[in-house]
C-alpha cells in the first residue's frame, strides 16, 4: 500500500499505519487536508485497479488549543479517518484500530490528564473513538488501575545500567548487544568506564538532591558477567532504594556464585528468560538454552528469596497454539511473581529477517487472548503494556505480576513518568519535567568500543544534560 499526503508531518504514521493492514501492494491512497478558519477537511482518493473511490471527513478544531495539542488533535484525526476508510474497504478490524506510535497506557492516561475525558470513559472512547477492540480497550484500564504506585515526582530519578553483551545471538533479537566472544577482551576496560560514569552519575545525584528509587541493570545479558565482574559494578552503587532489578535472562549465564553476588548487594529481582520451553523452538531461534538450566537457574533464586520475571514470546517461528500452550502452561506450574508476554516483533536489525525461516501469524491473536485468559484465571494481574514496531498482527507485549510484585521500574519506564539516567553503551537518560508536561531525552553512544573510546565525551554531555 503507498500513501501520500500533503502534510508531510503525518507521512510516517499514516505509513506505519497502512503497515499493519498488511500486504495490499496493489492499494494507493491519497490524503489532501483543507483548512477553513476552525473547519477542517480530510480528502481521501481510494485506488485499487479499477476501483477509485474519494473520501471526505470534516471536523472543527477550537483555536482555543495550544498549537502543540492543536498539531496532535490534527494528527490523531487523520489517522482515525485513514484507518474507518481501510477498515471499511478492507473488511479488517486491527486490535489497536488507528493507535500507532504511542504507548496505549500513557495515551490513555494524558487523555484523562489533559481533562479531554474521565477515567472511567477510557474503555468507552478507545473503542469508539479510535477503533480499539473492546477487550484491548478493557486490558488498558485494567493496567492503569494496576499502576496505583506511580509517583510523579521531578526529584525521583530510576538509574539504568545497560551491559550490552549476550552470550550469544538469538534469531529474532535486534538489541545491540555484542558477543561475549567478540568483545571479551574489552569488558574489563568497559567495566572501567561503566564504573567511571557512575562516579559521575553519583555527583550529579548529590549536586540536584535527586533520590534514587530504582535501580535496574539491563542488556543484553548482564548475567553474562562473571561473579566478580558483578561484584565490582555494584560495589559502586550504594543508594538506598525500593528495587534492584538484574535481566539475568538467559538462564545458561546464571550460577549460584552470581546469584550470591547480587544476593550481597540486595538486589531484588531478576528474569530468567525461557521465550518458549519447546526445546526444538529453542533450537530454530538459536537461543542456546536448555529447559532444564530455567527450572536450576529458578530454584536458586526462589532459595536466595528473589522476585522471579519470566519473558516469553508468542509468534516464534514454527509454533502454534498448541506449543504456546504448553508454554503458558508450565510457566503457570513454575507460578514466578511476574510474566512478560511478547507478541514477536520482525524487526530489520534481526537475523530472523533474512533467514529461511518462515513466519506464521495466523495462531498469534489466538496465543495473546490465551495468555490473558490463564494468566487472569491463575491470579495474574497485567501492569504495564507496549508496542513496538513490526509487531505481528499489531499486537502488544504486556508484564503481568502476581500478588503485590509490580517491577515500578518497568511502569516508569513504559509510562515515561520518571527522570532515568542511563549509564553504559546504549543506554538512553531521560528527564521528565512532569510540571512542564516535557520530557528530554539522550542518548549514549551504542557500541562497547565507541563508548570506552568516547566515555569523557559521554559524561560531559551527562554532566551538561542534568545541569
Ligand atoms: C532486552 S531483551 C533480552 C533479555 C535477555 N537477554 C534474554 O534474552 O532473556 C528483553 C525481552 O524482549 C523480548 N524480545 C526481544 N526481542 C524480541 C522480538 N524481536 N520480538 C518479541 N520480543 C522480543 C524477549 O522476550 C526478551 O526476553
Ligand atoms: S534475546 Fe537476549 S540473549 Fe538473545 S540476543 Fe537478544 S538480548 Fe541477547
């Protein structure tokens, strides 16, 4: 499907929009938007082969806007209006109807915030007014309702610390994160730069009066390290917080030595990563794990007293329902305190994009709708949601927690509610001024050895951006 517009501000959307649609190459759409004093008009032309159709949407947009909200009201119409055209035409209905580019939760939230609607209309007007499917509409205030301990303060920062290294390359991944056989002469070196930002980080702590409420040590795999490489890192870090995060993972990086390393240093939670426990899969993705090293890797952590996440996949090449079942269903024998179900996204920076693999999607709705039903049947909660480009079907990843065990890093990440200061290769800080309704953003450079070649650069800009 190509689409054109003459505002060239909501190309991509309208792009990323027609993506989900699928594969209608045959399909040329045509925007034109007109603009009377408050009185707007979307002009749509319709090609395919023979058939050329014209649409006309018209609305009014108060000038009484800020142009900021003003441009974002426009953008959201438009995609609203391309997306009842197609789903007409096309005879689809997508699970999250025109939402695109935006986190369903927040969305949901800054409607309610900037006063456009109450909280209790959310399912309403995401069903009606952006085509959402009711039970997606239904899961988005199930999450807010769930993020009860969201703390929007200016003062209360999350430290992120990336080790963009794995044991190995999994098909379907597209992080940036290198081989430990590829870089292992250098992680010693980038521990040391690592070590040198935090020092730089705790000033920067100290000179704003920030208080650290969660710390979260992500990749990659930073369980790839060794015992002592752990010990070192977090020898450095002594604030007092709520929760300490460590994405173990790969369970074949995980020994006792290491788990009694983070053990010391209080951290609070870890993920072992199964992705699937149907070992062929395992095998096709190139994940080299077994399932019994996740049953080893989980009985020392529950015996050292850790809050366990495990992260799945859905759509992995070769499964159907069936598989996902089994899947779902000894993770909900394993019970851990959180479960993070993915929808498998095909992203260009993927091996699996160029591989003989062949991707089957027609199971995959019916393997999310599968996940919410046994995971709320079995006592689990959904708390935090997001999307992601190439997503198959358009569908969504969402964290479920048992219990009380919410992640907080995890909302305040996806709901962008907190100022995160991202230490190490990739890792990105951001400050929110809730006040100001802004959120800036920088990154640090993503390569291991750009970063250890670049670290002065990267911690002047830290120390500028956090002035
Ligand atoms: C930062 S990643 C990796 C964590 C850890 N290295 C591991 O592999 O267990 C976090 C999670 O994202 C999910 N993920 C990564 N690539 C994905 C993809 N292409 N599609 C869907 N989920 C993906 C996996 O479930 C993974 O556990
Ligand atoms: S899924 Fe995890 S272990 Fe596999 S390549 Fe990606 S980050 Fe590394």
């Amino acid at each position: 499907m190509t689409v054109s517009t003459n505002v060239e501000e909501y190309l991509t959307e309208l792009q990323d929009l027609c993506k989900l649609f699928g594969e209608y190459s045959d399909i040329t759409i045509t925007h034109t938007e007109e603009r009377n004093d408050e009185n707007y008009v979307d002009r749509f032309i319709y090609e395919r082969g023979e058939v050329k159709k014209q649409f006309a949407y018209s609305y009014k947009l108060s000038k009484t806007l800020s142009p900021l909200r003003a441009k974002s009201y426009r953008k959201r119409m438009v995609k609203n209006h391309l997306y009842s055209l197609l789903s007409k035409e096309l005879k689809v209905n997508l699970p999250w109807g025109s939402l695109t580019g935006v986190r369903p939760t927040k969305f949901a939230r800054d409607l309610v915030a900037n006063g456009e609607i109450k909280d209790y209309l959310i399912p309403e007007i995401l069903t009606k007014d952006y085509f959402v499917s009711p039970s997606r509409a239904k899961l988005v205030d199930r999450i807010i309702k769930h993020q009860k301990g969201i703390i929007q303060n200016d003062n209360m920062v999350d430290l992120y610390i990336n080790i963009p290294i794995c044991p190995s390359r999994c098909l379907y991944c597209s992080f940036i994160s290198s081989e430990m056989a590829m870089v292992q002469d250098k992680v010693e070196t980038y521990i040391d730069c690592l070590i040198k930002e935090i020092q730089c980080v705790k000033e920067i702590i100290k000179k704003k009066s920030y208080i650290v409420r969660n710390i979260y040590m992500g990749g990659g795999t930073p369980s790839v390290l060794t015992a002592q490489q752990l010990d070192r890192i977090f020898s450095q870090i002594h604030f007092s917080v709520d929760e300490i995060t460590v994405e173990c993972g790969r369970p074949d990086t995980i020994t006792a030595k290491k788990l009694d390393v983070l053990k010391k240093h209080n951290v609070t939670r870890i993920s072992i990563n199964p992705q699937t426990f149907c070992e062929s899969t395992l095998k096709r993705i190139g994940r080299k794990q077994k399932n019994v090293q996740v049953l080893d890797a989980y009985t020392m952590a529950l015996e050292r007293d850790f809050v366990v996440n495990m992260d799945v996949i859905a759509g992995l090449p070769g499964e159907k329902l069936g598989i996902f079942k089994r899947t779902m269903n000894t993770l909900l024998e394993l019970c851990p305190h959180n479960i993070t179900v993915h929808t498998l996204s095909v992203k260009n920076g993927a091996l699996l994009r160029n591989s003989q693999e062949v991707i089957d999607d027609r199971d995959v709705e019916s393997m999310i709708d599968y996940s919410e039903k046994v995971l709320t049947e079995n006592g689990y909660k959904p708390y935090y949601l997001y999307r992601q480009k190439n997503q198959l079907k358009g569908l969504e990843n969402v964290g479920y927690f048992r219990d009380n065990y919410i992640c907080m890093f995890n909302v305040e990440s996806m709901e962008e509610t907190n100022t995160i200061i991202g230490v190490g290769a990739g890792a990105i800080s951001k400050r929110v001024f809730n006040i100001e309704k802004k959120i800036d953003r920088q990154p640090n450079v993503k390569f291991i050895e750009d970063y250890i070649e670049r670290i002065d650069e990267m911690i002047e800009r830290k120390k500028e951006f956090y002035k």
